[in-house]
C-alpha cells in the first residue's frame, strides 16, 4: 500500500497553507467582514439623554451626598423614547472582539481546506487507479465531523456553565429525547429505513471473529451487537443535546429572515426551502417513500420508473450536496437576521411603560453582535457535520458520482492478513542497521496495520455508519428547529 503518495503531499501542502495565510487570508473572517453584514451601535449616554430631553448627569460628592449611600444613582431614561439604532458594516476589528471568534475562524477555514484537498483526491482517483492507497480526503472529512463536534460541544459546556440553568435543562431535555427516538429508530426494519447498519454490522462482526480467532481470543457476538447499538443510541442522544440551541436558533433567525425578505419572493422560497432541507434528507432514506417510488412511480394504472434503483444512491448524494450548499448561500440572510434583534428589541421596548436604565439598553444592544460568531457556529456547523459526513459516506462506501452509472458491488474480505513473524537480530545486524532501513520497516507497518484495518472496516460497514450518521443530524435538526418554530410562534407571544 502506498502511503507516501500524491494524497499525503497534497494533504500536507494544504496544512502548511493553512497555517500560514490564517491571519492574511480567512475565509471565515471574509465571512462576516466582506460588507454584506451590518451591525447595531449602542446609543451613548449622551444621545440617550438628548432624546428624553434631559442634560448628563455630573458625578460629584454633592450628588454622592444627595445620592445617600455614596454611589452613583444609574442614569434612566423613559421606555418609549424615539430611538433609533446607527448601523455599520461589521469589519475585521469588530470581529476579533467577538466570543469564540478564534474557534469559528479556524473551524470554518479547515473545512474549507479540508473541501480542496477532497476534491483533489476526487479528481485523483478518477484520473488514477488509486484503490490501494489510503484515502486522505476522506480522512480530512472524518476529522472535519470530529472538530464540529468537539466546537459543539464547548459551545454546550458553556451553557452548562451558566448560572441560570434554563439552557442546561434545555439540552438535558433534548437529550433525553434524542436517546428515546434513537432506540425506537435502530429498531426499524431495513426494509423502511434504508441505513445498512445491520449489513454493516455483520460485515464487521464477521471479520473481527476471524481477526479475533487469529489471534488467540474468544469472540461473543450477540453481546457485542447487543453493546454497539446501546452506545450507538448513547452517541444519538449526545448529538440531540448538541443540536438542541442550533436548531432553536434556526427557527428564530429563519422566521425573522423571512419577515425582512418580505417583498421578494424568489428569497423567501429558496429560505423555505433551506429550512425543510433536513426533512428532505430524512425521507430520502424512507425506503417506501424515496427509492421504492421512484422505481415503481404510479402513473395511472401503469407504473414508470423516475430513477432506477441502480442509480438512486448516486441521486441522493447529489441531492444532500446540494441542499447543504444551498443553506450555506443563505448564510448571509439568516446573520442579518439575527443582527436585527437588537433594533427589533428597540421597538418591542418602545411599546412599554416605565423608565430604564440607559447601561441596560447599551448591554442589550451589544451584546447582540457579541455572539454574532456563536450564532454563526450554530448555524455552519450542523451544515458542515451532514455534508461532510455524506463526503465521507461516499469515498469510504465506494459510492459513485456518476448518475448513469452503477454502484460498485462491495465485497468484503474474507480473509485477514496475519502478522509477520519476527526476525531474529543479532547484536552486530542490529548496529549495522541505518535510518533507511528504519523508515522502510515503519512504512511496512503502517502498510499493514492500514491493511488490516481495510480488511476489518469494510465499505459496508461505512456506508451504513455515515448514513445513519448523516440521517441522525438531519432529524436532530428537524425536531429541535420545529420545536422552535413553535416556540417562537405561540409560546413567545403568548
């Protein structure tokens, strides 16, 4: 197997790159500062004064004295002033103030690199008969899910952090929800849910018992089925708790980017249509509903065949490719609307009675645009955890892009490679030994090591696992943004 390869010079240039043009060149920082994003200044004491009608106020010790207990009494302004919020573009030094700005730039810039070196690897395989070679793109789309989770996850420790505990309740809640339809979802029948997790399973069960008896220990396999099904359904409810805040945070930033698109259509189509992408993606795997229809579509009282089954998987791909690239191009729409929660807040307090304090319209102005990369985490990252999943799911599953072409039959291995037995080296073969022949002997075993995970870790097993993976995300995105939607919509205003 050739480990050293284009893949690996490729991969490492990419890495390199990326490194040293982060400061110079970001896509994620042209993300947010390419002018496209406006955000909201908070009123200064001065213009909160000039608008109710009133001088500012001097801090001095005969307004101590008056004051009583020798502190400042806070400035208050009337409720339903006229004021109205000075906007400006966000540029690169109001993004470096930003919370987690550093996690977002370098999360969204791999990705970026990370989409490069797989299509490179796309292009090379189809140019190259590659199929001994390990797959560095896949790998780069494998760690790209691993870093989105991880950023997910601190994002959740920092809810869990917070004093008040509402937030914490909400992902608990969620996940616990997650686990229960997990269990009921790894019970379905192959035949109505399409995942392959139990060919998957047996492939790789199958192989590790071979591997296994090779090497001199006992293998149970009902109880091992038994135990992966039950962490697997653990993993489900760690994601649902994960994706609890983005999707309520969709719903909201969804309806209000639909509110402010209001007099163009064509806009408000394409942001529905984002909106219910994850259900798409969950009918595409219902068998009866996606791949049998389409086979067999009833036209009257005969039956015509829409996408054959052949290709059906080629079909999906696309279909998951461009749905995520659809909801990254309307990006921009849904910031923009989160950006308008500050000026939104201004007219919901204009219509209350009473007098507030002038430091808490300036923290709730700003502290808006200060999670403005949190909210832009949430809304990437379920994005990229589906495509880059579906990446995966296609090299490592031997799924093809080819729309008029077949996908390859998998054929697992039957027979593992078995370990080399050792050389015997005596004292002067092992002094005269050099740093090539050290470097051709490594080689060789990470040659075989990769061969035998090739050989245990199927395309079956792939193909069920970042299906079921990619379907997962998808529902966990569908049952928390319509939660939200409902929350937003009749909880909220009632």
């Amino acid at each position: 197997m050739a480990l050293m390869g284009v893949q690996l010079v490729v991969s490492l240039l990419a890495a390199s790159i990326m490194q040293r043009m982060a400061p110079h060149c970001s896509f994620a920082r042209w993300l947010l500062c390419n002018g496209s994003l406006f955000r909201f200044k908070h009123p200064s004491e001065g213009e909160l004064c000039a608008l109710a009608g009133k001088q500012i106020p001097k801090t001095n010790r005969r307004d101590r004295r008056q004051n009583g207990n020798g502190e400042n009494k806070p400035l208050t302004v009337p409720k339903d002033i006229d004021l109205n919020l000075e906007s400006a573009p966000v540029t690169v030094l109001d993004a470096l103030v930003l919370r987690f700005f550093v996690e977002y730039q370098w999360l969204v810039d791999f990705a970026v690199y990370a989409a490069g070196v797989y299509i490179f690897t796309e292009g090379y395989y189809s140019v190259v008969d590659a199929s001994k070679e390990v797959n560095i793109g896949a790998i780069w789309c494998v760690l790209t899910v691993f870093f989105c989770l991880r950023t997910l996850h601190t994002l959740m420790s920092h809810y869990f952090r917070s004093d008040e505990g509402g937030e914490r309740s909400v992902c608990l809640a969620f996940g616990f929800l997650s686990l229960l339809v997990a269990m009921l979802v790894l019970v379905v029948r192959e035949d109505y849910l399409e995942f392959g997790l139990e060919p998957g399973f047996n492939s790789l069960f199958d192989n590790l018992e071979v591997f296994a008896k090779q090497q001199g220990y006992e293998w149970s396999v009902p109880v091992t089925k038994l135990t992966v099904k039950l962490g697997l359904a653990a993993i489900c409810a760690f994601i649902g708790a994960l994706l609890a805040f983005p999707g309520l945070r969709l719903a909201q930033t969804h309806l209000d980017a639909v509110k402010m698109n209001a007099g163009r259509p064509v806009i408000q189509v394409l942001l529905h249509i984002s909106f219910l992408s994850p259900l798409v993606i969950l009918i595409l795997w219902v068998k009866p509903i996606a791949r049998d229809f389409l086979a067999n579509a009833p036209m009257g009282k005969t039956t015509i065949t829409l996408i054959p089954s052949s290709t059906f998987n080629s079909v999906r791909l696309w279909v998951v490719v461009g749905l995520c690239f659809l909801r990254l191009l309307l990006t921009r729409f849904h910031l923009q609307a989160y950006l308008h929660l500050a000026p939104k807040w201004v007219e919901q307090m204009k219509k209350e009675a009473g007098r507030i304090a002038a430091i808490d319209i300036q923290r709730k102005v700003t502290r808006v645009f200060c999670y403005l990369t949190v909210v832009t985490m949430q809304y990437v990252i379920p994005v990229l955890l589906v495509l880059f999943s579906t990446l995966a799911m296609k090299s490592l599953g031997d799924y093809s892009w080819g729309i008029g072409q077949e996908t390859p039959g998998v054929t697992p291995a039957a027979v593992l490679p078995t370990a080399a037995p050792p050389v015997v080296k005596f004292e002067e073969d092992e002094d005269a030994e050099d740093m090539e022949e050290d470097i051709q002997a490594t080689a060789a075993h990470l040659a075989e090591v990769f061969t035998t995970l090739r050989a245990v870790l199927t395309p079956l097993f792939f193909r069920g696992l970042f299906a079921f993976f990619t379907w997962w995300v998808a529902a966990c995105q569908v049952i928390s943004s319509l939660f939200g939607i409902y929350f937003h919509q009749y909880l909220m205003q009632n």
